[in-house]
C-alpha cells in the first residue's frame, strides 16, 4: 500500500511472503481463464466474434466483480469471454444485453 511520509507518497516494498501469495493467485486465475478458453473459446459469448488463436486476460469479465465478491475470482461460471471492445465497454459502465443476462443469471447463481 501506499503511506504517506513528510508529504510525499512511499510505496511500501512487499515481503516476499506477500509476492509469492500474489504470484500463486494471478497463476491460479489464468489456470481458470485458460480452463474456460478451452472449454467455450475462442469466440466472444457476447458477439460471436473470434477473439484470436491464444487467450489473453482482456477476453475474461468477471460477471461479478472480484472486488465485491473475491471468493468468486476462480469460478468458471463466473467469466464471460469478451472482445477487448466489449471488456472495455462493460468496465466504463455499459455492458450489452448478454453481459446483463449472463450477470443476472451469475447473481441468481452465486446468490449475490
């Protein structure tokens, strides 16, 4: 985090405990990103559009987002395949039909 010393910003260094913690989470995401992309890519669910011949962490939305319910950051049923356009729409605040539909049914689901 940040702390604040005789008025300028420090960041505080991380502890290799705490780095390998966030190593062992970012490869335990891309294990379920990459486990989704084999099982419904490579087109977005939104569009149909062809997202391209390898997965890339753009393509995955968490129809619920990890911030509000992080305990949900590794369930498949939980990741849309996106466009990158489509991503990016829906974290400005815009998201299509399907990501609603797919975000309601999530939160039925998930009991959210």
């Amino acid at each position: 985090g940040l702390q604040k010393t005789g008025g300028k910003l420090k960041v505080k260094k991380k502890t290799e405990e705490e780095k390998k913690l966030i190593n062992a989470q970012n490869q335990a995401m891309l294990d379920v990103f990459l486990s989704v992309w084999n099982k419904r890519g490579p087109y977005s669910e939104s569009s149909g559009e062809y997202l391209g011949p390898e997965c890339k962490t753009i393509f995955c939305h968490h129809l619920i987002s990890k911030s509000s319910r992080p305990e949900l950051r590794y369930e498949e049923d939980n990741i849309m395949l996106l466009t990158w356009n489509e991503h990016s729409r829906v974290e400005a605040g815009y998201p299509d039909q399907k990501v609603i539909e797919r975000t309601n049914q999530a939160k039925i689901r998930f009991n959210v």
